[in-house]
C-alpha cells in the first residue's frame, strides 16, 4: 500500500513538472465543476424520489393501499458517462453532457400491479414542477427481447442555494414480475465468451420467459380486479 502511494505521488509530481499553473488550476476548476453537477443529479434524485414517496403514503392513507413495492436510485459512473460520450462522437464537456445525456439520475419504480405504474405516472406528470421531455412505453410495446417497462425522461427543478436548476432524470417503472425478469436477462447478457448456440438458446428461453412473465401480469391484475369489485360491491 505504502509503494502504490508513494508511486502515486511521484505521479503526480512528475505530471506537475509538464504542466504550468493555469493548467493546473484549469484542471481543479474542470474536477470541481464536476462535482458539483453531479451533486445536482443527486439532488434530483432526491426530488423525484420524495414525490413518489408522498404519493405512496398518501394512497396508503385514503385507499389502504401501496402503489409501491420499491424504490432504486442510481447515479451514473463517471465511466459511463465517459463512454456514452465516446459513443456519440460528442466532447466531454459539462454542458455536453447536460444536454445530450438525460439518464445520468435515474430512479426505478417498482410495482405490484401494471396499473399503478400507470396511475403513478400520471400522477407524477400532473405535478406543475414536472415536465415530460420523453416517453418510451415498453410494457405496450415491449421490445423484440421481451423487456417490458414505462420510460419516462422528466425534467425537475432543484433550488439551491441561490439558485433554481433544471435537471434531467429518467425514471422507469415496472412491476416485480418486469424487474425480476430484467435483472436476470441483465446478468445472463453480459456473461463473456459464451458459444453462439448457447446464445441463441438463451435468447429463446428469456423470450419465452418474457411472454410467461407479462401472462402473470395480467392475471394478477386480474384477480386484483375482482377482489376490489367485489370489496365495492359489498361495501355499497
């Protein structure tokens, strides 16, 4: 540990001699700045975050019931955002990312039956501070994988300490049978060097699987129908 510190401050000791002290204070404007962008993505995944959160209580309170089974958050790596870019041919400045990139906050809903993930988006599109920049639904139109879920790519305020930013976010919401079913495609995706029948059978078994997950949906949603028609009718 002692000669990885050592040789990281030779590093950079060496890196100072090539480099005059605009560019180092250019350097540490450029780190600076970016920590504090992504501070603000954070602050935006706390935003959005607490309206779902108040919504779920107050469904919880007035209908006995919780739209939410739960919530994720993830902020995207520095990498990652380094890669995209590279993808897209695009420089890796602040306002390109800001302008180019709208799923570095991302918040994942996660739903008992498919129509909360509709009333939920509703709800959160119904908020005056909430604009909708895109919608991508993939449960109607799940893609040719069998991946089914609600994409929504919002923009949001953050108030700051003497300012008010906009922030981009995306926001996905999914049922457990959606996220169960996407995670598991997600890992078995990325597994390295696999033979390409192996693939191809796999492919056909997640799609298969995709298919009998979604059935499930709708019978779930089903059942909950009738439960509730039935919880009204006894209650009229």
């Amino acid at each position: 540990m002692t000669d990885t510190k050592e040789a990281s401050g030779l590093l950079y000791h060496k890196l100072a001699e090539f480099m005059n002290d605009e560019s180092i204070q250019a350097l540490q404007q450029i780190s600076a700045s970016t920590r504090d962008l992504m501070s603000c993505y954070r602050c935006a995944i706390m935003e959005i975050e607490t309206k779902f959160r108040v919504l779920n209580e107050r469904f919880s309170l007035v209908h006995d019931h919780n739209p939410i089974d739960t919530i994720q958050s993830r902020l995207k790596s520095p990498e990652s955002i380094h890669q995209k870019m590279l993808r897209k041919q695009l420089p890796f400045t602040l306002e390109a990312i800001e302008e180019n990139l709208s799923d570095i906050a991302g918040i994942r809903i996660v739903c008992s039956f498919v129509d909360d993930i509709y009333m939920l988006a509703d709800c959160l599109l119904q908020q005056d501070d909430i604009t909708l920049i895109e919608r991508k639904d993939y449960i109607k139109h799940p893609k040719e994988n069998g991946y089914r879920s609600l994409h929504l790519i919002v923009e949001v305020p953050i108030f700051l300490q003497n300012e008010k930013r906009l922030m981009k976010a995306e926001v996905q919401l999914r049922t457990i049978a959606m996220e169960f079913w996407a995670n598991l495609e997600h890992q078995l995706r990325y597994k390295k060097d696999l033979p390409a029948k192996i693939v191809e059978k796999t492919a056909e078994r997640l799609s298969e699987c995709a298919r009998q997950s979604a059935e499930l949906d709708a019978r779930m949603q089903e059942i909950r129908d009738v439960i509730e028609q039935a919880d009204g009718s006894a209650l009229s």
